[in-house]
C-alpha cells in the first residue's frame, strides 16, 4: 500500500487541542488509512525577533492508503 503525508500547522500561538487532532486522526482512519507515524515540531521564531513569540507547532502524519485522503 503506498504512504502518503499529510502536514498541519497550528497557525500563529493557536494549538488544536486534543479533540480537534483525534477527529483528524479519527477521519483519516475512517476513510481507510492506517497510522504508520505522527511526528511534531515546534520552534517560536524568538531567535530572529525582540519579542517572544507563541510558539507554532507543525503537524506531519505519516499514513498508508490506496489514495491520498486529505
């Protein structure tokens, strides 16, 4: 079955809480994908500013499906 990636960013200082990441996790699953791996990075961008920053978190979903799903 191929893998295929599927990538989020939680935008400027807003974090899905876990309700909101399950369900994607749960419609990913429903269409047929099997979870392989989800990976999270997460950086401020204080080191290029004078003021702190929210921090931004990236979401990377690693799944194997017929097709892409999302």
């Amino acid at each position: 079955m191929p893998t295929f990636v599927y990538g989020f960013d939680d935008g400027s200082g807003y974090t899905p809480d876990n309700k909101e990441f399950n369900s994607k996790l749960e419609s990913l699953q429903k269409k047929g994908a099997k979870i392989l791996d989800i990976k999270v990075s997460v950086c401020s961008g204080a080191e290029r500013r004078e003021k702190y920053l929210y921090p931004t978190r990236t979401y990377l979903i690693i799944y194997e499906a017929e097709k892409p799903l999302l």
